[in-house]
C-alpha cells in the first residue's frame, strides 16, 4: 500500500462503542461513554484498520416466548491490543436493539433462564439479569472457575465447565521446585493447538437453590475418569445437551488418551440420568471391544473401520434432544482416523434403542442442525457448490432444499449456526465475501424459491456503508482430467474491464475446508480486491461441496491432481480474463495452502512472480512427527515414514514434499507463521525461509511468538496484513 496516497479518515461510532472499555481500566461501577473512534481508509477502500474496527457477533439465543433475542458483541482496540466482549438484546424482529453490559468485564455466554431473565458469564462466574439489564446478580460461586455453562429447561439444575488437574501426560511438577519451567513427558498428546495439556474440562452438575444462587455441591459426570468433555481444542457446552424434562444428559466424550487419543477420531455420545447417576453410551454397545490400530498407518483398511455393524467409531458430537424428548440427535463421522469424513446427521431412538441417518441423500456434511418444535422435522445447513445452504429433513430421511444463494447477484453468502426463533422461524448467523456477520431470521418453506430471509442486525452498517463493494464473479473451469471446476473471481472494487490488474491465486487450506462465502479477518477477500488485486479462488481437489469423490481425491495425493487444479484456474484466467495481467500473478494460502505455495514454488514454471505461504507445511516427514494430532498424518500420508512396507501414495507423498524441490525455487517468497502452532509446528516455516535465503532467492519471515495456526491479538493481526501487502505491492505493483 502506498500510505498517504488518496487517504481520508471516517468516523464509525458502532466498532468503537466500547473502546473506552476494551483498554480495561475502568472500575466496574464506572460507566462506558459511547465513543467515536476514527479509521483510515484509503479513499473508499477497505484497510487493515477498518477491518480491525469492525464489530463481531458471536453467540446468540432466542427467549423460550419468541419475542426476544440476546446476542454477543466483539469489539477490537489495535491500541490496547484487546478485545471486549458485551451482550445487547432486541425483539425478535430487529427493533429496540440495546446495549446490556455496561463497564469494562466481559460478559459472554448468554442464555435465557426464563422469558425475562438471562443468565451469563462474567469473570469466570455465572450471573444473571432481567432482559432490561437491570437486577444484575451473581448466581455462583466458584472461584472465578466457570468456563461454560447450561441450565436444565426446569431450572432447578445447571452444568458447570471447568478444568481440572491432568497429570497422566505431563507430570506433576515437585512441589519443592516451584519456579521449575521443564515438563517431565510420559506420552502424546502432551500439547494440543496451542498449550500443553496439563488441565482438562468437566462437566459438573449444581443444583441451584431457590432460582438464585447455584449450591456448592457440584457432581462430576466423569467423576475419576481422565478424558476430556467438551473435547479439545475448539468445543464447548454444544457439546452437550438437556432433555426436555430435566432428567438426562447428553454429553460428547473421547474416551482415550495420550497415543490412542493422538491417533484417533473416535468420539461417543453419552447419556447420563440425573436422579440414578448412571451413564450409557448411545454409540457403542457395553460390551463393545476396540480392534488393536498400528498407529503408524491409516486406519482406511484396519479393522477398526471394516467391522461389521454401526458402532460410530468416528467423529460423534453436538447432541441434542427432540422437544418431546424421544429422540437425541447428532452429527456423526462414519470412519475413525478420518477428520474430514462426511458429517451425517444421526437420529437415536431413545424408546426404540435404534440408530437412523437422515442426511444420506445429499453428499455433503452437515455442519449444523436444529429440532422443529414437531420433534419429526430437523433444519440443516451443509454446503453445495460453494455455498451454505439451509435443508429441512425429517425422520424418514426425506431431504429437500430451502434456499439457493446463485439465484442472487452477489451470492448473497453463507449460513452460520441455527435455532428455531419460534414455532415456524429459525434464528440464523449469515455472513459473505463481503460483510461479517448478522443475524436474520429464516421463514422455511416448501421450496427454496419461496423461504423469506430477513435481516435483523446490521453492526457493522456505519463502516460498510462507506465502503466500495467488490466485484464477483463464479466460473466453471475445466480441469486437466476433464471435469468442471467452480472458481470464484473477486474483483477490485471500481473495477474497470480495460486495465489490467495484478492478480492473486488463493489457496485453500483444510485441505478439506469449503471454499465458499467466508468472511475471514486475515484471508479477506474484500480487503484483498480492494487493495486492486483480482483474487481467483478455485475449489480444487478436496473441497467439500461437490460430493464424497471430489472430497476424498486429495487424501494420498496432496501434490497431484489438486495441485493441477489450481493451475487449470490461474491458467484459465490468463487465457479468458483480458483484465487479469499474467505478468503480475501471485500466488497465496495458509495451513494446506501455504503447502500448497510451498510446493507450487518448486512446480509454477514461471508463472508467479511472488508467493505468500501462512502457516504451512513445508518438510512431510518432520510433519508427520511434529504435530499433536497424529490421526490426521496418518490418514492424509497412509503411513509413518520410516515404514519399509508404505503404500506407493505415502511413497509418493514424502517423495513430493515442498522441501525437496527447494532447488527449483526461483521466486520471492514471505512465509508467515506462530510458534504456539502446534498443528503445524513453527521449525516448518523457519526452514522454508532459511532455505530459500540460503538459495539466494529473496524472502522474508513473519514470525509471531504468541500466536497459534491463526492470528488473533489486533496488532499482530494489523501488522499480518500490512507485511501480507507491502510484499505482494513490491513484486506484483512496483514499476
């Protein structure tokens, strides 16, 4: 970016609402002063800045009547390098919006006890308040130790999260020895994402007494067991669920630790009962015994996954119960090992003791799901053809689409989580290439032609509404082994069809991540075109959306066809897109797409003039051993390096790592990466960088000491996209 030039500053009051709050220095009985927070702005053009200024809804929740809705709110200082986060409520229909928190802690996790009351987190404790704000009151009593919280419907019972002490990995340091660093290690999974694993979350159930105060006698559901509930790294109280008539809970739990947890995906969905405080497992029979695993080779072919019967040996999460309390549903991965398998909606019988699957006609996962208050009907979202769509279901298995996002002009954007607002709507998160998140809510209907969206917030109006918008575009490309190829075209923002524009191949990562209407804060492709690159954006190889087949090409072959793929989409684009400079192409990704720029360095022939690889895989076989969870190698390489008897694709994998082409790279590069990755492990980035230097090839290093596989502090995440543009300005613009 060239600062100065056609620069002008706006004032946007809703992303600084709490700025003042979010720098923390103010006394809880000090009032926040709604303030006016000024931005940079390249003429009308996005900017790191006012990408970062922009506010986040995070969790939301209807009230039991219908007729309100309290929601989470994220806002971003760069200056205090903070965020905080505060609740507001409106009526369900979008009006009389309200700010509810009203000094400088955050409180997060709403959730509605009755039609006037919610209940929240705040310093690590539960409180609760009148849907006004007033009658503020803490309800527990813990220490500040609640991570997460659920009510039962009655009110009478809550679930607790909180960590304990888990010393079976790592062990418990002397007592003698107080300000000792070093960790004494005993088994994997020692370290997950981003912290070493020496606490774990358990669900405690409380009784609460008299609708005011939760009692001190918690009760842990896995009570002297040494496994996880939420599981690590990402869940939370989704993870588990209440009956309807307060008496049961369903909880997800691996029941593995240190290598067998490393290797496996194998999850379950308990029921606990409240009053005989016994627990069963809806997944497995009792007597079911788990078949050895060599943990050196994918599970495709051990009999782990060759059994004969439905024992749900893969991922099983997210349970919740029907309204009539008959039936528990979740979503469930048929194959252990298998990240990225189909995600199928899964129905158990409670009465019958039986399991069906009620997504199996559309070949793409669900990626949530709501009950209808029928308890017959379930609402889902899964993503076909590069977007998010909303599906109805029902018990008999019968699936029909409610919505279709191509029939917009501007691909109007992705469904994020759901639930029923009332008896006929559904309260829905909706985001796009071009704006974050809001909430809307859906009226479903027979077809999708005649389903109503209607947007209920707008939080980010004030800066959006000064903001050029993009160009975009949706092209069927042709690929190399003769098959049709969606690629989105991102265009700058006053896009002019008789200039030429330096140009960006975006790589997905995953590698089995959707490539459709995402908002991101660091891969933005808003911000990206209008810094005046066009963006192509294909979805190669291994994407979900287009059916099982096109999703399971990439595992084994991460360096063939979809590595064509992408050429076929940047090649397509020189060829048919007079607009697109094919002096000035770059090509960019993270995780699986910093790889993949990894590898196309050694393989582009010329046709980029710089890359950009963010967190990437760079050296498989340093890989394979690196990372934490090890059932991921395991099923994307089919075998452990040093295995004599390796099956021709792990041969070809580790044959074909970046790291042995490095003698072909001839290409200025920037590798970006967190040493907290323990996903992929910071040495990855280092190497590529100082092997590239040591080539004489020009680079540069992005180095984050407090950052995990993603970029979250707001300085860090300005100083990212500001190094992110200055290199690609520097070999794609520069005279």
């Amino acid at each position: 970016m060239e600062k100065g030039k056609n620069m002008k500053k706006i004032t946007t009051i809703m992303a600084a609402a709490l700025l003042c709050a979010a720098c923390g220095t103010q006394k809880e009985s000090e009032k926040v002063n709604i303030e006016k927070q000024t931005i940079q702005l390249e003429g009308d053009l996005m900017t790191p800045e006012a990408l970062w200024a922009m506010s986040r809804i995070g969790g939301y929740q209807a009230s039991p009547d219908g007729k309100h809705i309290a929601f989470q709110m994220g806002y971003y200082s760069v200056k205090e390098n903070k965020s905080h986060q505060v609740l507001w409520m409106m009526n369900a229909d979008g009006s009389e919006q309200k700010q509810l928190t009203a000094d400088a802690e955050n409180e997060t996790d709403v959730q509605w006890l009755d039609d006037g009351t919610i209940a929240f987190l705040r310093e690590g404790e539960v409180w609760k308040m009148n849907l006004d704000g007033s009658g503020r009151k803490q309800m527990s009593q813990t220490d500040g130790t609640v991570e997460g919280f659920s009510f039962a419907p009655d009110g009478k019972k809550v679930i607790l999260l909180k960590s304990i002490d888990f010393n079976e990995i790592i062990e418990k340091r002397p007592d003698d020895l107080p300000k000792a660093t070093g960790r004494v290690v005993n088994d994997l999974m020692y370290r997950h994402w981003d912290h070493y694993v020496e606490s774990i979350q358990h669900p405690f159930l409380f009784t609460v007494d008299n609708g005011s105060a939760v009692a001190t006698d918690g009760q842990d559901l896995l009570d002297g067991q040494p496994f996880e509930c939420p599981m690590e790294p990402f869940g939370g109280i989704e993870q588990l669920a209440w009956s309807p008539d307060s008496k049961s809970i369903a909880f997800t739990c691996r029941c593995k630790t240190g290598l067998s947890y490393s290797i496996s995906t194998d999850s379950d969905i308990f029921l606990y009962d409240t009053e005989t405080k016994q627990t069963t497992n809806l997944c497995k029979p009792a007597d079911y015994q788990e078949p050895a695993i060599d943990p050196t080779k994918t599970m495709k072919g051990q009999t782990v996954n060759m059994q004969e019967g439905d024992f749900n040996v893969g991922y099983d999460t997210n349970p919740k119960f029907s309204p009539d309390g008959r039936y528990v549903a979740w979503l469930s991965m048929e194959r252990n090992g298998y990240e990225s398998d189909r995600q199928r909606l899964c129905i158990c019988d409670l009465k019958e003791g039986t399991k069906t699957y009620v997504t199996e006609s559309l070949d793409s996962s669900v990626d949530d799901f709501c009950w209808a208050p029928d308890s017959y009907t379930l609402y889902y979202i899964a993503v076909w053809h590069a977007m998010e769509h909303l599906y109805r279901t029902n018990l008999k298995g019968e699936v029909a689409q409610l919505t279709d996002g191509h029939a917009s002009a501007q691909f109007f954007g992705d469904f994020g989580s759901l639930q029923m607002l009332n008896e006929e709507e559904i309260l829905a998160e909706r985001h796009s290439f071009f704006a974050p998140a809001d909430l809307y809510v859906v009226t479903p209907s027979e077809s999708g032609n005649d389903t109503r969206i209607n947007q209920l917030t707008e939080v980010n109006k004030d800066i959006l509404n000064q903001l050029a918008q993009p160009g975009i575009d949706m092209r069927w490309v042709k690929t190399t082994d003769g098959k049709e190829m969606l690629t989105w075209i991102v265009l700058p923002p006053h896009f002019d069809p008789t200039k030429k524009y330096p140009t960006l191949l975006f790589c997905e990562g995953g590698p089995q991540s959707a490539v459709s209407q995402f908002w991101s804060y660091r891969w933005n492709f808003m911000i990206m075109a209008s810094q005046g690159y066009v963006v192509v954006a294909p979805n190669r190889r291994g994407v979900p959306g287009f059916g099982q087949e096109w999703l399971e090409e990439i595992s084994g072959d991460w360096t063939g066809q979809c590595m064509q793929d992408y050429l076929s989409a940047i090649d397509d684009a020189v060829e048919n897109l007079p607009y697109v400079d094919k002096d000035r192409l770059g090509a960019v990704g993270a995780s699986f797409g910093g790889f993949s720029v990894y590898y196309l360095a050694g393989h582009h022939e010329g046709r980029f003039k710089c890359f950009i690889a963010h967190d990437g895989a760079f050296n498989l076989e340093a890989m394979y051993t690196e990372t934490e969870e090890n059932w991921f190698s395991n099923w994307e390489y089919d075998d452990a390096y040093w295995n004599k008897d390796q099956t021709e694709r792990a041969r070809r994998t580790y044959e074909n790592s970046p790291h042995r082409f490095v003698d072909k790279w001839d290409t200025p590069i920037l590798c970006i990466h967190g040493e907290k990755d323990y996903r992929i492990n910071a040495t990855q980035g280092m190497s590529a960088f100082n092997a590239a230097r040591m080539r004489g090839i020009e680079a540069q290093l992005l180095i984050f000491p407090d950052e995990n596989h993603w970029v979250l502090k707001p300085q860090n995440g300005i100083l990212w996209q500001r190094t992110f543009f200055a290199w690609l300005d520097k070999w794609l613009k520069a005279k």
